[in-house]
C-alpha cells in the first residue's frame, strides 16, 4: 500500500513538473510574440510606458507558472490585453506629438555651449554625479569640452563634443512629422515666418510635406520629406 502510495506521489510529481515545463514553454513563447509585436527597441531606449508593460509581464508570467491550476487563458488574456494597450499606445505617440511627449517625455538639454543648465538638472531630478559619470563612459573629463549634452527620455545622455572651430555636429529639430517645433526655433532664435520662407525656398509649400527638418551651428538646414519612398 506504501509503495502505491509513493509511486502515485512521483507520478503526480512529475506531471505537476511537465505542467510546469510546459506552462513555462507556452509563457515564453507568447511573452515573445508579444515583444515582437510591440517592435523593435534597444534596451536602454525604452520608455516608461514600456518598463510598466515589461514588469507587468513578468509578474502574470510568474502567475502563470507558479499556479499550474489555473486556466491559462487567466494569463494569456491579460496579456493580450496589455498587447493591445501598448499597440494603441504607439500608435497614438506616431499620430500625436503632444502624447507622445506626454507618454515618453521629452529630452532634455543639459549642456549647452560648455554651460551646465542647473534648472533643468533640478527638474529632471539629474545630479552632477550621474551627469559625470555618463560624461566619462563617452571619455570627457571636461563640462567645457561638449558643445551640447542632451538628457534622452530613456536616461540616455547624448553628448556633442567641441571641434577644433568650437562648433559641434549637434542639429536643431525644427520640423518633425510635419509639425513646427517651437522650441527647435527658440534654440536658434528663430521664428515660424523664417522657417516657412526657408521652406519655400526648399520648394515646398506646407509643412507637412516635410517629415523631419533640422539645422546644425554651421545655418546649414536639412529637409527629409514626408514619404518620399511610398509608391
């Protein structure tokens, strides 16, 4: 009777750990089917929005392992759920500057012409020691040296060295998705007339035929135009 006993609790065993194994396979591979949809993205760029998604997966993945009685579907739905926001979500941030600002915030100069800006440190919560140590991975010692310094949405910090004239190759956005970026103009101390006269001289009429439109320290603009590939 013993023996029965034990050979029926190794038998519930191991089907209790091909559960597992099989809950685990099927978890892995809707977790990557999901990232595959959500498109492609280096780690160190994801946004917010992103890393809420990513932790909530992991928690309904532990859920689903760790409770082999329960329905997969318990799991899986969410899942498609949280697929599904973050779709609409990206969807919004292409269509929709301002929520896409909103979502995935804005990047942040920090060093302009060897200068830092405290105030905007203070509002980004960004210390000297964080601004430092990222300046050192890129292998300046010296604030001086960067013309400009750009804080990224995802913590990235984008440096601009000095050349030997005391330019940069830093480019000014003014245009992008076919919208003004006022902010671009106020850095070069421009305004809305100026740009669309030079993107008449471009040969274009509106703005929105213009995807993306920067300017370097040197006044040299570039213009990329709105879907200049499609057929």
């Amino acid at each position: 009777m013993l023996r029965r006993v034990n050979s029926l609790g190794k038998v519930v065993g191991q089907l209790l750990l091909a559960t597992i194994i099989f809950r685990t396979i099927i978890t892995y591979i809707i977790i990557l089917l999901v990232f595959r949809l959500m498109g492609k993205r280096e780690i160190g760029e994801l946004s917010v929005m992103d890393l809420v998604v990513f932790v909530m997966l992991a928690e309904i993945a532990v859920f689903l392992i760790e409770n082999p009685d329960a329905p997969l579907w318990h799991a899986i739905a969410p899942m498609a759920a949280l697929l599904v926001i973050q779709i609409v979500s990206a969807y919004l941030s292409l269509k929709n500057q301002k929520f896409r600002n909103w979502f995935d915030g804005k990047p942040t100069i920090i060093i302009k012409h060897g200068k830092v800006d405290e105030y905007e440190m203070r509002k980004q919560r960004y210390n000297f020691n964080d601004l430092l140590m990222q300046l050192r991975e890129q292998g300046i010692q010296q604030v001086a040296d960067v013309d400009y310094a750009i804080l990224e949405p995802s913590g990235k910090l984008s440096v601009f060295e000095k050349n030997k004239d005391g330019t940069s190759d830093y480019a000014v956005v003014l245009i992008a998705d076919g919208k003004i970026q006022y902010s671009g103009l106020q850095t070069v101390r421009k305004n809305k007339n100026w740009l669309l006269n030079e993107l008449k001289k471009a040969g274009y009429e509106s703005v929105t035929e213009v995807s993306l439109c920067t300017m370097n320290e040197q006044g040299e603009i570039d213009f990329d135009e709105a879907d200049e590939y499609t057929s």
